[in-house]
C-alpha cells in the first residue's frame, strides 16, 4: 500500500511538472491555465495463488409462451352465508361462490459467461467458460373476487363470482395480459 501512494504522488508530480515549464512565470503560467480531469488508478495484487469466480448472464429469454385462448382454469366453489346482499338491508341468503385458478408453465434459456481468474506469480490468463441451462417456471395467476357479480355487506363489503364463467373469465383475462407483457422476452429464433 506504501508502495502505491508513493507510485501515484511520484506520477502527480511528473504531471504537475509538465504543465508547469520550467523558466515560465506564474502569470504566463495562468494564461495557459486549463481544466483538466485527470483519473488515478491505484491496484494491489496478491500473488497467494488464490482463484476468483464471477458469473455474467450473456442471454435470459423464454423459449415460449402457451396461447391464451387454450388456457384452462381450475375451478373452485364453496357454499357461503352473506348478509345484506347486494347492499339491501334484510336480504340474506345462501350463495354458491366461485374462484377460479390458472397456471402457466414455462421455460426459459439462460446463458451465463462463468469467468475464474487465479491469482499467481505466473500471470495465468482467465478461464471463459458458458454455460446454457434451460429452466422451468411456474406463473399462478388466481380470480379477483373484487371483481365479482354479488356483494354483501354494506360497510365492509364482500365480492363474490355466483358463476364459473364469470370467475373463469376473470382468471383468464389476467393471465392474457401477463402473456402479453412477456412477449418481448420470448428468445429469437436462431
């Protein structure tokens, strides 16, 4: 470390040294006078033979992505007892409702640069290596009852889907749209 303040005041110096001509005066010297941004760069290296492994992603995408309009829901239902339906004060019933559950499986390709350096006397280049893996991804993408048909309750309301359809088409709607956004990563045909 002492060696490298003393290198980068010794390089300081020479570069102040240049500017300054000898023989010139300090007005002449003003007159040049320019800004200059000057970058130093200090290293310690350590020679204890030691490796280092970093890993950069060279590619990320998803080979592809299912067709929305093939999308299937898992549906569930449940007997519920609501009170004050749809807002009307005395209206309680039995409901029969609705929720709907879809997931996307995907894969995507991922290509990693894995770089290994080892610290030695001898200067021993880096090791490049890439590495492609293909991975499996699940997207679970469930109904929004807040977008149900039904309410109960007046101040704390709850929403409900009274049918599959309805629930299913919320469920699918969702997952339209997420298939939508990841258009852009879906990998490049070679």
């Amino acid at each position: 470390m002492q060696h490298s303040l003393t290198l980068a005041a010794a390089t300081l110096t020479a570069a102040l040294s240049a500017v300054m001509a000898p023989g010139a005066s300090a007005q002449t010297q003003a007159a040049r006078t320019e800004n200059k941004n000057v970058t130093f760069v200090a290293a310690t290296a350590t020679a204890d033979g030691s490796s280092e492994i970093s890993r950069e992603k060279v590619e990320d995408c998803i080979l592809s992505l299912p067709d929305p309009q093939k999308l299937e829901a898992q549906i569930s239902s449940q007997s519920v007892y609501v009170q004050g339906i749809n807002g009307m004060t005395g209206k309680n019933d039995w409901i029969k409702s609705y929720s709907a559950r879809l997931d996307i499986t995907y894969m995507t390709r991922e290509k990693d640069l894995i770089i290994v350096t080892t610290r030695s006397v001898q200067g021993q280049p880096p090791v490049f290596r890439e590495v492609d893996k293909t991975l499996r991804h699940t997207q679970t993408f469930t109904s929004n009852a807040t977008e149900g048909d039904l309410f109960a309750g007046r101040s704390n309301r709850q929403y409900y889907f009274t049918s599959a359809e309805s629930a299913t088409r919320d469920v699918k709607e969702r997952a339209r749209v997420w298939i939508s956004q990841q258009a852009p990563a879906v990998c490049e045909t070679r």
